[in-house]
C-alpha cells in the first residue's frame, strides 16, 4: 500500500477505534511543509469530534488521540474544543501579519532559506553548526518576551463556536 493510499485510509480505522469522527486533516512536518530530510516521517494532524456522551460526563475526556506510531506514519488528532478553548487567553491576530513582522529582515529571511535547504538534504536528527542570525533573533525574542504575561480574554463570545460544536455532535435533527 502507497504511503499516500496509508494517509487516507489509516484516519477512518483511527476513528473507529477511539469512536470519534475526524472533521479534516492535513499533512504537515516535513512532507506537508516541504523540507522533509530522506528519513523524514509523514505526519498527519486532524480535528475530531467525538459523541455527545464523551461531552457530558463529570471527568473530562483526554482531548488528544496519539496512536503508537508503528511505521512511517504519524496520526494525532485533537478534539474540536482543544484550539477554542487553548486561544482563550490569546488575542486573536492575523497569521500573515505575525509572519510578516517576525520575518521581515531579508538577512533572516535568507539564513531560514539556507536552513530549510540543509534541511531537506539531511538525514533526521542530523545536527549542523549555528546560524548566528537565527539565534540572534530567538536570543533577541526571548529577551524581548521574558517578561511578558499574555492578557486573559475571560470576555470573548464563544457562543458562534458551541453552535459549531452542537452541529458536529448532534445527530441532524437531533436537539440538545
């Protein structure tokens, strides 16, 4: 079977086995990101919802399925409510915006190039020297943020996400 063919059919016996139903998918790590090494493995992370009985039970259930990795392949998924409920003492920003500032230096820009070439040509867990751009820049984020306290959004409006939630759980037509 084609690693490929693996990737779509690997998360449906996931999903039987853990009796949550999995929302979408992506490929991601090297291979989705397109700097995999030779011996890189295909990972694979997906939102699942799983049946309103695993919602309403005094102990919460674990939000994360992880499966032994037995080969190649490496499927997660995270429960629906597990980036709502994490981003809640974030502030919400555009992605593209973040990037932009953080990597807006054309030398930065050059030397993660430079790395993501290294990258894509050696074998997994290979170390190399240190880019001194690079850790210029993490030193200099660090620093930056050593201090800093996200603020706690205790206010935002979740109520768009839990008619998302009730949606996905529910039977169609069935009520809460």
């Amino acid at each position: 079977m084609s690693i490929h063919t693996e990737i779509e059919t690997r998360p449906r016996a996931i999903e039987m086995e853990h009796g949550a139903r999995i929302l979408c998918a992506c490929e991601s790590g090297g291979h989705g990101w397109g700097f995999a090494s030779p011996r890189s493995d295909y990972d694979v992370r997906a939102l699942c919802v799983h049946p309103l009985s695993w919602y309403l039970r005094v102990l919460p259930g674990r939000d994360v399925i992880e499966p032994p990795i037995p080969d190649v392949l490496d499927i997660n998924g995270w429960d629906v409510l597990r980036p709502p409920l994490a981003a809640r003492g974030i502030p919400p920003m555009r992605f593209q915006a973040l990037v932009d500032g953080i990597v807006a230096a054309p030398d930065l820009r050059q030397a993660i190039g430079a790395l993501l070439d290294k990258k894509r040509a050696a074998v997994e867990m290979e170390y190399g020297p240190s880019l001194p751009v690079i850790n210029d820049f993490i030193d200099t984020q660090l620093a930056r943020q050593a201090g800093a306290t996200p603020p706690v959004h205790d206010r935002i409006d979740l109520s768009p996400l839990d008619g998302l939630l009730m949606e996905a759980v529910l039977p169609p037509g069935g009520n809460a």
